[in-house]
C-alpha cells in the first residue's frame, strides 16, 4: 500500500467533508492521521504542502476546497 502525502490526507479529508474545512481543522487532522507530533514546524509544513498541491484551493477565510475539475 502506498504511503500518502500530506496534501494526499488533504484531498481525502475534504472529499470526506463534502465541503469547506477550516485550515487549523484540516491540519490537526492530518497531524492525527499520520500520526505526527502536533508542532509549529509540523502544522507550518503541512500547511505549505497543503498550499502547493492543485488539487486544493484556499477560498478564503481559512477554508479549503478541491479544486474544481
């Protein structure tokens, strides 16, 4: 089984959600998911990993989306 990335737990968490995820919500989940210690350093990855993938889009607020297809 292939390990997920960062942005991959992104993508299936929103896609869980079926809307908008807070991007504090969206990182600690993922903190929990992949079982990472819950640090500065490691939500300011996540964050720029999350940042960086197209497949997600920051609409504002602090919220996340899939990118439209």
């Amino acid at each position: 089984m292939e390990k997920k990335s960062e942005a991959d737990w992104a993508y299936t968490i929103i896609e869980e959600k079926g809307g908008p995820v807070f991007y504090r919500d969206l990182i600690e989940e993922i903190i929990k998911r992949m079982n990472k210690p819950k640090d500065v350093k490691t939500m300011a990855s996540i964050y720029t990993r999350i940042n960086i993938d197209n497949r997600l889009n920051h609409i504002g607020e602090g919220y996340w989306v899939l990118r439209e297809q």
